[in-house]
C-alpha cells in the first residue's frame, strides 16, 4: 500500500474512534447538570470528574495526528505522519478504556450500589482490553512484518486535499456535539444556580466551541462556492490554517466547559479554574506546540522547504 493510501487509512480510523470518545464525552459534561448528580457521593463524583479527564485525553490524542500532518508536514504524506498517527491511536485507546470504566462504574453504582459498579467497570475495562489491545497484538504477533518500505514523493494535490477534509472531519463531531450539550446544559436547574463566573465561563466557551466548529465547516462551503469543487492550491493552504486556526477556540471551549464541571464536582472556584489551565495547556501543548516544535527540526535539518 502507497504512503498516501496509508495515511488515508490512519486518518479514517482514527475518525472513527473519536466519533464515540467524543459522544461520550459529550454525555458526561452533560451529566453533572442533572438533578441525580447532586446526591452522588464525593467519591462518586470524584471518579466521574476522572472518567471525563480520561476521555479528554483520548480526544487529545486522536485529534493531535491531524494537526501534526498539516503543522508539521505541511500536509505531504510522509511516513512519519503514518507514525505518529500509529501512536496517537494506540495511546488513546488506554485513557477511553479506563475512562469508559470509570463512567460505568457511576452508573452502575448510582443504581445499584457500589459492588455492581466496581463488577460492572472491571467487566468492561477487561473486555475492552481484550478487543483493544489484546486481539490486536496476538494478530500482529501471528504476521510477519511487510518488507520494504515505501519510497516517498511528493503529495498530489487532490490526495492531499482528501486527506486535509478527513482531519476536518476527525475535528468536528467532537465540537458540533459538545456544542449540542453546551446549549442544553443551559436550560437545566443546575446550571441557573451556578455562580455568574462559572455561568459567564460557560458562555465563553460555548461561542469558542461555535467558533470552532463554523471555522471547520468552511473548508466545505469554500470549495463548493469559491471553487466550484475544483482542486486548487490555494483552496488547500487557506483550509489547512483553517483547521490549524480552528483548533485554538476548541481547545478554549473544552477547557472553558472543564472548568465549569470540576466546579459542580469540587465546589472549588480555584481547584476548577486550575484543572482547566492544566487542560488548555495539554491540549495546545499537543495540538499546536509540538507539531510546531517538529516543524522547525525539520526546518533547521532541511532547511525552509523542507520534505519531512
């Protein structure tokens, strides 16, 4: 298989793992403005404000390949993209499992007591070990390696805008369905006795996310309007900084919304605010610094029009 076609692949599986990280998520922000969540234990709460943490991890890793392939390699196909997006997907599964775990475990406890859900979070932890990581690695233990590697070249154009609207979409379920829970957490009792800070942090964060999902719906409506859904080199580079750029406010809105929840989990002004800086920090951290750090290796060993 072609260092493209591979590429295309990765980029493809990790959309498809994110889609459910990413719904998850989006149910367990929304679960801490539920009347229940009020008369949960401090423990419960605690392993709750976890599983959230957990999954956002995920989510930070499955979304950092795309970054990495359009900062980094300025969107050619290099096997060094396929890489990171090999290791970016394999360590997201660890914090899902965990983090789907742990929300089982709230579930389960809240109905039934803490017994069914410690059996229940273990029940699930196994198998998706098992499905995860363990069929994977007894299918790749029973296969030898495939031989010679690929000789790289240079990405056509339309291979590469493909691959820069597979990132686009890898990026915006997360934000359309964090948006969807934003706007509804609204409306709930919970919400209207949250202090003004936390209410007003709320609001930041639900234009960011807005922001950043209208930022990576315009790619699509440019092509269709500007460019008549012709490919075209300009229509690249201005979509690629598009998503670049769109991954700023996302970062800001999930932050934001972290903030809110470890305030409803803590009653902590200070602790909230500062899980949410450690957030924001991780996410542009692996987002945006570390494909740019990568970047300027790449330019210092080749020099400005580097082919990494």
């Amino acid at each position: 298989m072609k260092v493209d076609e591979k590429l295309k692949v990765a980029l493809d599986e990790s959309r498809l793992l994110i889609l459910g990280v990413q719904v998850l998520f989006g149910f367990q922000f929304e679960g801490v403005f539920q009347s229940a969540f009020g008369s949960l234990a401090r423990e419960t709460k605690l392993i709750h404000g976890a599983s959230i943490l957990l999954l956002l991890s995920s989510i930070c890793l499955l979304i950092a390949p795309s970054l990495h392939h359009q900062i980094a390699y300025g969107g050619e196909s290099r096997s060094a993209a396929i890489n990171d997006a090999t290791w970016y997907a394999s360590a997201s599964l660890l914090p899902f499992t965990l983090g789907l775990g742990a929300s089982s475990f709230v579930i389960f406890a809240h109905l039934w007591g803490n017994s069914a859900g410690t059996f229940t979070a273990v029940g699930y932890v196994v198998v998706a070990l098992f499905l995860l990581f363990g069929l994977g690695f007894a299918l790749k233990g029973a296969r030898e390696a495939n031989g010679m590697p690929q000789q790289e070249h240079s990405t056509p154009l339309k291979v590469k805008i493909e691959q820069m609207l597979t990132e686009a979409r890898v990026l915006i379920p997360g934000a359309q369905a964090l948006l969807g829970f934003q706007f509804v957490a609204t409306l709930t009792d919970s919400f209207q006795r949250l202090p003004a800070f936390m209410q007003y942090t709320h609001a930041v964060g639900l234009c960011a996310v807005a922001l950043a999902a209208m930022l990576l719906m315009t790619p699509a409506a440019i092509h269709r309007i500007a460019y008549n859904g012709e490919d075209d080199p300009s229509f690249f580079r201005i979509s690629s900084r598009l998503i670049i750029l769109a991954s700023v406010p996302l970062a800001l809105g999930i932050s934001a919304d972290v903030t809110v929840i470890f305030y409803k989990i803590l009653e902590s002004s200070a602790a909230s605010i500062a899980v949410g800086f450690v957030a924001l920090a991780a996410l542009l951290g692996a987002w945006l610094f570390l494909p740019w750090m990568k970047r300027l290796e790449f330019a210092s060993a080749y020099g400005p029009k580097f082919r990494a």
